[in-house]
C-alpha cells in the first residue's frame, strides 16, 4: 500500500494516485484535514490507521508520496489542537524511512534561511542571503550588492521579485514581516531532480521573468551538469535529509552553479512532458521497492 499524503483537489497527488493504479498498486490519499482514527505505540507490531473507512496497518504502508501536507484542522481549543497534532505528526514521523520525503524533511524546507546556513557551511555555493526585519540592515545589502538584490518569502508561498528603488518607500512594514533577500544572479535557471539512488535530471527554464514561474509559456530543454555540480546535488539530498528534491540552480552568465534550495516536494509533470525525463518512473520505482 502506497500512501499519498495530499487530496485529488492537487494534480501532482491525484497524477501520482492514478498511475500507481494503473499499475495495479494499492494507493489511498491521506487528507489529514479529514482527521484519521491513529492507533500508535513504540513497538509498532499493530499500529494502524483509519481513513476513507479503510484500516491500513503501518506493516502494509511500504511507501510514502509527500505531496501535501494540510496540517491539522483547529478544533474545539488549543489543547485538543495541539494534542491532535502531536499525535498525527508522531505517526507520520515513524514512517520516515519509507516516506519520499519525511515530515522532519519537509519542516526544515519551510525553514529557507536555516537550509540556505546548511547548505553555505558544507561547500555548497548559495547566494549572498540575508533574512531580516530591519530597514537598515534591507537598505545596506541593497546597497552592497549594487542594488541588484531579488527578495521573497522565508516560508514560501509567492514569486520571487526583483527590488527596486522604490520597494525602499515600503521598508517600514518590514517591522511586521521578515523577508528573505538574495543577490540577483545574472543568468539561467537550471531545474535538477535529483534521488538518492542516483538518478539526476537536470533542465534549463527560459522564461521572461525573474521567477520562472511567473511565465506560463516559459521553455524547459534538457541540460547536462558537470560531474561536480551532480555530486553537490546528491550532497545537498544528504544534507537535508532528503531521498528526492526539486533543486533549483541559478546557472550565471559567467558559468557558475549557484545552489538557491532544494524542494522536498516539487511539482514535476510539466517538466517531464518538457524534457522527456522519466521522472513519473523514477518516482514510483522508489515507492514500491
């Protein structure tokens, strides 16, 4: 039994779901909006869960797609919330080592600043980065890095934007939300999926902005990384506690690899039509081994 964390309402997980089918392999959905009747211990002899009216026990899981995760419904007060999560999460932790990618793995994604530090202190080149909520210190990098400088969320969840002069006039309101700031690297975006079994796939994103994703009519061909740059790849899974990721690279004009972060749970349908890559493959490969 193959368990997809996520719901039809999101492509990838449906796409996932239906082409485990098609192979004839067991896969649920595991919405944890819908919350799930969990029976837990150290032991784990019989551990199970109940969803969909369906008991699956943890001995049957033999994989875990980690698409989406909607956290855990506010219910009646905070303590009911909390112990509903605790619960829930203990559970989906145990799971790690079948599970492409893990809770914890997940966790330190929506941590950008804390992945950009592992990352800088092991080898692997990142942009000049600072995540902050003072004025003065947006104006001095702004300044130092001869105001060619992209700013974006900590967490996640909008476009990547270039900052102008007159971003300046808004600095104030950084008092009430951090951002993340980066040096602009001049040049191509470069889109690697990578896996712990070895499989690189590896592609250049012509687009007209300065978040690729910006642009619907964006173009992907395949791209060949040096030898060097696929094994940071596979260090930077290692590091993160990864088994698979969408690593996104800056490729700059003056031919350097620039790492920007790793994705433990990326959109990749679009670029497989794109590129021809089986990552659809790869994926489910690693999921029922």
């Amino acid at each position: 039994m193959i368990i997809i964390i996520g719901s039809p309402e999101d492509f990838h997980a449906r796409y996932v779901l239906e082409n485990l089918r098609l192979q004839n392999i067991q896969a649920q959905y595991l919405d944890t909006r819908q919350y799930p009747i969990i029976t837990w211990s150290p032991e784990g002899d019989n551990d199970y869960i109940i969803f969909e009216n369906e008991k699956i026990y943890l001995k049957d899981i033999t994989g875990i797609y980690w698409r989406w995760y909607y956290g855990v419904t506010f219910g009646t007060s905070d303590i009911v919330y909390r112990e509903k999560l605790s619960a829930l999460e203990s559970f989906l932790s145990s799971l790690e080592p079948i599970s492409w990618n893990s809770l914890q793995a997940v966790e330190l994604h929506r941590k950008k600043g804390l992945q950009s530090k592992i990352m800088q202190n092991n080898g692997i080149r990142i942009p000049k980065t600072i995540v902050t909520n003072d004025k003065n210190a947006l104006e001095e990098f702004y300044i130092n890095n001869n105001k060619n400088i992209i700013y974006k969320p900590v967490r996640g969840g909008a476009y990547t934007q270039k900052m102008k002069d007159d971003d300046l006039l808004r600095k104030d309101s950084l008092i009430n939300c951090p951002c993340q700031l980066q040096e602009c690297i001049d040049g191509i975006d470069i889109r690697v999926y990578a896996f712990e079994t070895g499989e690189i796939f590896a592609g250049e994103i012509i687009a007209n902005s300065i978040d690729f994703r910006a642009d619907e009519n964006a173009k992907i061909n395949k791209h060949e990384l040096p030898k060097k740059i696929q094994k940071d790849c596979l260090k930077i899974l290692k590091l993160l506690g990864l088994k698979y990721s969408g690593i996104d690279i800056r490729l700059s004009n003056t031919g350097e690899y620039v790492f920007i972060e790793a994705n433990p749970a990326p959109m990749f349908v679009h670029f497989e039509n794109m590129t021809g890559y089986e990552i659809t493959k790869t994926l489910i490969n690693n999921l029922i081994k």
